[in-house]
C-alpha cells in the first residue's frame, strides 16, 4: 500500500550496513527504519547520505499504567524489552495494584538473566539505575502521576480504555491493552 517493494525484517548495526551498502545478496536499502540501541542509533547517523533515515534516536523511556487487569508476565516482558535498549534507558510501572507490582518485581530479574549478554548488561544496569515501580491509591492518582513523567511509550494496561484517553494528557506515543505493547510479537 506504500510502495515498498520489499521490506525487510533484522536487527542491529550489521544489519545497518547490510542493507546499506546491498550486502549478502541483498538490495541497497532506499531508507532505514525502527529503533535500535545507541551502536545502531550511530551507525544510522554516520550512513545518512548513503540512504535515508527515519531519525537519529536517543534513549528510550517507558512507563505502564496496569491495574488489577493487567497480565503481570507482559508488563514484566514489556518493562525488559525496554530497559535492554540501553544502560539509560528507565522504565516505569505504575499501578495501583500491589499484588501486581509484587509479581512484576519478582518476574523482572528472571527475565533479565535470559536475556543475551549485552543485553542483560543493559537491562541490568538500566532497571538498577532508573527504574520504578509506583504504587498509586487511585487511577486518578496513576494518570496525575503518569502526566508528571511525559514518557515516550506509554502503555496502558487497564480497564476502561476511554476514561485514560478522556484523562492522560502527557507522552509520545501511546499502546491500548496486553497486545499492544512496545515489544509485543505473536
């Protein structure tokens, strides 16, 4: 529907510079596309010219809003996927559900241990460093709290979808619901 011709799917500064310069077979790519942590934020940078890019991108921010609803495997996994971007990279739960917070605390650090080592190193550093998790009274008192941090992706994991879209006021971009997460993949 856009015009691509083809579209291909990898991942880090390898992949920058294979399709960059047409490597292994592969056409030179027109543009580059998605996010990436700093070493492909760099590479993106230093190829501009050669092909187009979307943006130079600096480190990313996450923050969850979850209620009782809220799958506490998947906030985990989401919260992970995020902090692996980079040792600067925070995250943020806030919920208003201390059993979830408790089961999210407790998934976090089995998750980072499966992750490949650079990866784990950042995960490590960046939930050690920046991370939170808030427990909030009221869902009045999430979204007042939600607007204090303005993140970059934010996810809202909770009932009544239209009373957060009517009240939050502050972030980049924003994920509805447990499939709609920044690094949900069926």
């Amino acid at each position: 529907m856009s015009g691509a011709d083809q579209i291909l799917a990898m991942g880090g500064v390898q992949a920058i510079a294979a399709m960059t310069f047409g490597l292994f077979g592969l056409p030179k790519a027109h543009i580059l596309v998605g996010p990436g942590n700093q070493y492909v934020a760099e590479a993106k940078r230093q190829l501009f010219g050669r092909g187009g890019i979307d943006m130079v991108a600096g480190s990313t921010d996450s923050l969850i809003l979850a209620d009782e609803t809220a799958d506490p495997y998947i906030v985990a996994t989401d919260l992970v996927s995020q902090a692996e971007h980079g040792y600067n990279s925070p995250v943020w739960l806030v919920t208003n559900c201390q059993t979830l917070a408790e089961a999210v605390l407790d998934q976090v650090p089995q998750l980072v241990a499966s992750l490949p080592e650079l990866n784990r190193i950042n995960a490590e550093a960046a939930w050690r460093d920046y991370a939170e998790v808030i427990l909030c009274d009221t869902r009045e008192d999430m979204a007042a709290t939600s607007d204090e941090y303005p993140p970059e992706h934010l996810t809202v994991q909770a009932a009544d979808p239209k009373w957060w879209l009517s009240t939050l006021t502050s972030y980049d971009s924003l994920f509805w619901g447990e499939e709609t997460t920044v690094s949900y993949r069926r």
